[in-house]
C-alpha cells in the first residue's frame, strides 16, 4: 500500500492533558505506529509507517483518546484516513455493515415503519439509508460529511438518528454528539453503536484489537465516559450489549418498547 506523507500530527507532550469528556487531566498511556489497524486480514500487519500516534487515558472516566490528530483539517482525514484505501482496514465499511445495521433498525422498528423520521448520521456512502426505504421506512435520510453526496445536512429534525461505528472516529466526541442531539428534539432519541471497552482492559491496553488509529478509532469510550458525555447534554444512556446503545431524554412511543427490551436484558 503506498504511503502519504503525514503532516501536521499535533506535537505530543509528557505532561496530562484534559480529558475529552470529563476534563480530569489525563496522562499518557500507549502508543502505536499509524499503520497500525483493527482489521489483518489472514494474520498480516501494514508495514510500520515511523510515525508514532499516542493515546491517553482519564484515570476518572477512563476514556482513551488521542489528540495527535486535533489539529487535522477534514482535508487532512480524508487524505490520510477516509481515501480509497480505507477499505483495506475496514471491508465491512461499504456493504456487510450497512446490511447488519438497517435489520437491527427494522427488527427494532418494524412495528411501524411509517412513524419514525429517520437519519442516519456518518452514514458514508449511503447503503444503510437505501436499504433502510427498501424495507419500508418512508424516511431515511443520510448525512456524512466526508461524502459529498450526503455532505449537506438535511433540515428538520428527526425521530431516530442513527449514528454507527462514528463516535470512535470522532477528535472532539463532545462537539459530535452535540451535533447529533442537534437533529433530535426532546422526544426523540438516537440510537448510535461504539465499542465500550471489555472487562479486561486493564490487561490488554494498547494491544485491544479496537485501537486503530489507520481506521480512524482515536476515541474510545468507556461504558462510564460513554453515559457522562450524553448526560451532559441531559440525555440518558441505555445499552444493548457492548456495542449498540441508545439515548434518550423522553422516549417517544413508538419506541417505548426499547426500554422493555433493555430492561430485560438487565
């Protein structure tokens, strides 16, 4: 795979930085080479690249970020990350994921599929929104800012806003979620999937497959950073399993069924 030049990585500094979440200085904790990635086909590594990436993590939330990449331009993470090669770290980005994702959506909303005003945010090329209306929604718009068909926002807010596999990409998590509740109202919730870290973290570190900075996963949350942060724009957080979540401030009924579900599954 050919390589870019990298440039304008911010400069990294021994003393704690704040937290992205919750401010709580935050030293470092690990590094990696920016080849590295989460996904190795048949055992095989990208050739290291020389350029190391550094992560933190809050000892109060436990959030892990990065921020060699705050000073990035979407300029930047689109020649660097979110080019034509991104599909070699990510096969599943263009069909597998956006096929999983509209049955979770229609098996959680197959009831009444012409209520729900949906969009989905950091939708990339759109499939997910398209099969979502071959279903049967009347509704799925897409909005990604890194892909210039759906690069404009559509107006108005929405019942569900979808959000998948986004907020680890995110440099500023707080900004993003602040634009994704921007599409929503007081009744209306976002249903979003990011890997919390396991159990075992503490043991695996830096060597959790998740950590990736070749993929763009430079915010890894918590299933404490991952409530704090919805909280702060007065929003609850209820959780699945250890990747999909949902959060709300009232639940609509149309979905009032997803905080049986929840609770069910304790």
């Amino acid at each position: 795979m050919p390589s870019v030049p990298i440039a304008n990585l911010k400069p990294v500094y021994a003393d704690p930085a704040p937290c992205k979440i919750c401010g709580t200085a935050s030293p470092l904790y690990g590094v990696v080479d920016f080849n590295h990635s989460c996904y190795t086909p048949h055992g095989t590594r990208f050739p290291l690249l020389g350029v190391p990436v550094y992560y933190r993590r809050c000892p109060v939330c436990n959030f892990v970020f990065s921020d060699c990449f705050d000073d990035w331009t979407e300029q930047e993470f689109k020649q660097h990350i979110y080019n034509d090669l991104y599909i070699a770290v990510d096969p599943d980005y263009s069909e597998n994921r956006p096929k999983a994702m509209a049955r979770i959506v229609e098996q959680l909303f197959h009831k009444d599929k012409s209520s729900p005003r949906l969009l989905d945010f950091g939708g990339g090329n759109g499939f997910c929104g398209q099969l979502l209306r071959g279903l049967g929604f009347l509704s799925a718009d897409v909005y990604d800012p890194f892909t210039p068909t759906y690069a404009l926002r559509p107006e108005g807010k929405f019942d569900v806003v979808l959000c998948f596999e986004t907020l680890e990409h995110l440099p500023n998590p707080m900004a993003g979620i602040a634009s994704i509740i921007e599409s929503t109202s007081d009744s209306d919730i976002a249903l979003f999937s990011t890997l919390v870290q396991p159990n075992d973290f503490e043991k695996q570190g830096m060597n959790w497959w998740y950590i990736g900075p070749k993929n763009g996963h430079i915010s890894l949350f918590s299933q404490k950073c991952l409530k704090l942060a919805w909280q702060h724009f007065g929003f609850n957080v209820a959780s699945f399993n250890e990747d999909l979540h949902f959060a709300f401030r009232k639940i609509p009924d149309f979905a009032r069924h997803l905080v049986n579900e929840q609770a069910a599954r304790g």
